[in-house]
C-alpha cells in the first residue's frame, strides 16, 4: 500500500511534467522580459485629467464640482479614499462597468474608450480638490454638452 503510493506520487509527478514545461516556459518569459521591473507608473496629470472627464464625457453622468450630469454619483474628491490607489479606483470602476456601459451606449451611442494614460489623468484629477475647484461649464466641449441637454 505504502509503496504502491509513493509508486502514484512518482507517476504523478511524471505526468505533471509532461504538462509543466509550457507553463513553467511562459512564466519563465515573463520574469525573463522583466515582469516585475518593467512596469512602469504613469505620470498622473490632473490639469489634463479635468480635460478629458469634460471631453471624454464622464461629466454626462458624473458631477465634479457641481457640474456635470446626476444619474451617477458624483466624483467628488471630498468623496475619494484618501490618499489613493489608483487600482482601486479602478477597481470601482470596472464593478460599476456593466452599468456604466450600458448607459453609455444608450446616452453617448458608444461606450467611452481612452488609453491608460488618460485613465491615470482623469483619476488624478478625481483626487484633487484643488484642480477639481477650476472645473466649470466652459470646460465641458459642445460635442458633449448636446448630450446633456435634455436629461
Ligand atoms: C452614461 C453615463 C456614464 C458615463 C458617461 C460615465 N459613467 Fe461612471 N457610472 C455611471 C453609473 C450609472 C455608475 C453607477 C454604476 C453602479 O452603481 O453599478 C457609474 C459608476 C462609476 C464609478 C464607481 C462609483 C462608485 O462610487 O462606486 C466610477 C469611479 C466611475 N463611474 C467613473 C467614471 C469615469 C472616470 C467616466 C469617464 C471616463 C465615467 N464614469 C463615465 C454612469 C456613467
């Protein structure tokens, strides 16, 4: 008995290195091409964040500052966990997507694309009060202020 465990332990430890080398391979690429050392943290800008919540059109439905739509919560950074971590905004956002996207289709005729970099922009823009006091009307671009109107 005892020996006919060690015998399957053996044969299984066999078999799984049959199976391993591609996965063990792929991992070792990964550590090779310096996962870890080569991730690298956006600069955040919170000047071209204000921008891109008017221009990409989070302000539809989200409020900053007083202005903006109010079918969502407000983004307030009065609001935000503090200090941030940027995954974590993230991390809501990506909870509140299907929501999120399906207004947007319905509202905007499309769902909001933007780049990582825009996305760390924005998010430093949600978190700081001062840039978040300078947000007006004026920064919001016709193109979405006709999605406004109406609501
Ligand atoms: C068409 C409307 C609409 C647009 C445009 C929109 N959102 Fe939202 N957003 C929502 C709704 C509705 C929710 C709430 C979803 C839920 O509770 O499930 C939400 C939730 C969120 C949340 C989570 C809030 C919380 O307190 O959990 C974040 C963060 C967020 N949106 C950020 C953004 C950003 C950034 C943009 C622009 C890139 C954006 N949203 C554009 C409608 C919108």
């Amino acid at each position: 008995m005892q020996r006919f465990q060690i015998v399957s332990v053996a044969a299984m430890a066999a078999s799984l290195m049959l199976v391993l080398p591609a996965g063990a391979q792929q991992s070792g690429t990964m550590q090779g091409s310096g996962m870890m050392g080569g991730l690298v943290m956006p600069r955040m800008d919170p000047v071209a964040g204000r921008h891109l919540f008017a221009s990409k059109g989070c302000v539809v439905c989200h409020s900053i500052n007083g202005v903006g739509g109010t079918d969502a919560p407000n983004l307030d950074a009065s609001t935000m966990k503090m200090p941030m971590d940027p995954f974590d905004f993230a991390a809501k956002m990506w909870h509140g997507a299907p929501a999120m996207i399906a207004m947007q289709n319905n509202e905007l005729g499309a769902q909001i694309q933007f780049t990582g970099q825009e996305l760390a922009d924005i998010i430093a823009f949600v978190h700081d009060p001062m840039e978040q006091k300078k947000f007006s009307e004026a920064d919001i671009p016709e193109s979405i202020k006709k999605h406004m109107e109406g609501d």
